[in-house]
C-alpha cells in the first residue's frame, strides 16, 4: 500500500445532514434505523456505489463478497462524528482511489471481511483423515503487514491461531466436539486469509487478554472523545454462581457496545 500522504481531494467539504433534514418526526415515514437508504453523509465516499473494476478484481480475487462494501458503508453512516473527530480519515477516504481507501479502511478495521457465502461457516465442516492445516503464519498476505505497520509483527499470536486450529481440525476428523467459533477460526485459516484470521481471533475469539477484545469496530473510533459525564460501570456484585466465563462473555459484550475505554493503538 502506498504511503498516506496528504491527498489532493475532490471533496474538502464534508457536511453532516442533522437528522431533522432526514427524517419528519411528527409524519409517517420510516424510522431512520428501518430505512438504510437514508443517508448519515453527504459527501462521504459509498464504496458499495463505486464502479471501480480494480476494487471488483480485488475482491474477487479473496473471495470477499460485495455485501461487505455495503458493511462498510453502514459503518461510515452510523458513526457521523468520525467527520467532526477525525477528518484526516474522512479525507483520505474521499480522495484516495477506491481500492486504495478500502485498503487505507482495513488498516484499522477489527472485523474479519464478509466472505462469499459458504466459505466461512460453523457448521457442516468435514475434512479428510490426511489433512493438515498449512500454517498461517508462512502465508504472506499484504493486508495483514499493512494492519501491523509501525507495529510488532505478532508471529506470536499467528502461531496460537496455528496451533488451534491444528487441534480442531484433529477434533473435527475424528468426529468429536468443536466448539462453533472455533469452526469458524479454522475456515478463516485454511479457506480465508491470515489477516481476517488474525482479526477473528484477537477480537472475538480469544479469552485470554481481553482487552484486545474490547476494542471498537474501527480504531478511529478512540479520537472520539467521552461525554464529560461519563463514568466508568461499576459491578454490583463479582458473587453467586454465574460462571466466570459468562461474566466475562458479557463484559466484552458491553466494551463492544461502547459501555468501557475505547482503545486506540494506531495514528491515523
């Protein structure tokens, strides 16, 4: 991926439409989150609008599907104060080619990409007596060096994924229990690509460091500042007989909704 430098964009004025403008309070229209035509933005890049023959190879070429470009979008839509905190980013994404910012977007973006259908799947997962999974972290993937630029390459995260995943498809060959998310894992390895495997793993998979966990969907989400009200939850109670790991299950759950520090390690 090229160097980010400063762009010469087509579209400086980015305008954030006041929901008033939307949306007729005292009518009968659709609510806003029922009518996903609706537009948040006027003047930010649509990627699933973009007739881009370079950005179509590309994702047809990882088997990704179109449906993600519209998850993206849905993104960009609800989160309008990304214009206001961050409009270095918003530039970027305005100016850049369209591979280019949907490549520039997954920099920072902690959710596996959206797979042509059948490809990553929990259940009816078979694999013959001989396989072996080959191991992720041998497989060179362009994306997940630009994920992990400026930072540690983390070879030892790539090499648990390996060894999990090698003791699933053990499990899953001779018939026994797998866990659904760690079906999941296995086919982001072997039929996906490191990156989202990675991605997968660090951000919803894993129990161990949970804080990898609770980042948001996009890092650039953290140069969103708190309310100034806002206080950090307190438990009421770390007792009775829930068990620890359906406390921590749902500890993530509410980082992920943005009850919690939202983490940022990247600078856009």
């Amino acid at each position: 991926m090229p160097e980010l430098s400063e762009p010469q964009s087509s579209n400086n004025n980015v305008k954030v439409l006041a929901l008033e403008e939307q949306w007729n309070f005292n009518g009968n229209d659709p609510l806003p989150w029922q009518d996903l035509s609706v537009p948040r933005f006027e003047g930010v890049r649509q990627f699933a609008r973009c007739d881009d023959r370079d950005l179509f190879d590309y994702l047809s070429h990882r088997r990704i599907a179109h449906g993600f470009l519209v998850e993206i979008d849905m993104f960009l839509r609800s989160h309008s104060e990304i214009v206001k905190y961050a409009p270095k980013f918003i530039k970027l994404i305005n100016s850049l080619p369209p591979l280019e910012a949907y490549l520039y977007f997954l920099r920072g973006y902690t959710r596996p990409a959206r797979y042509l259908d059948g490809i990553i799947k929990s259940e009816g997962l078979t694999l013959s007596p001989m396989f072996r999974p080959a191991s992720i972290s041998t497989k060179r993937d362009k994306e997940l060096d630009d994920f992990f630029e400026g930072f540690d390459y983390r070879y030892d995260i790539l090499d648990r994924i390996d060894a999990e995943v090698m003791y699933a498809c053990d499990n899953i060959r001779h018939g026994r229990f797998v866990s659904r998310d760690l079906r999941r894992l296995v086919c982001y390895a072997i039929y996906g690509h490191p990156v989202d495997a990675y991605k997968f793993y660090e951000y919803n998979y894993q129990q161990e460091y949970m804080p990898h966990r609770y980042l948001p969907e996009h890092v650039v989400l953290g140069e969103i500042p708190k309310p100034l009200d806002y206080r950090e939850p307190a438990p009421s109670s770390v007792l009775g007989f829930k068990k620890h790991r359906d406390i921590r299950y749902h500890m993530a759950q509410a980082k992920d909704q943005g009850v919690g520090e939202l983490i940022s390690f990247r600078a856009w």
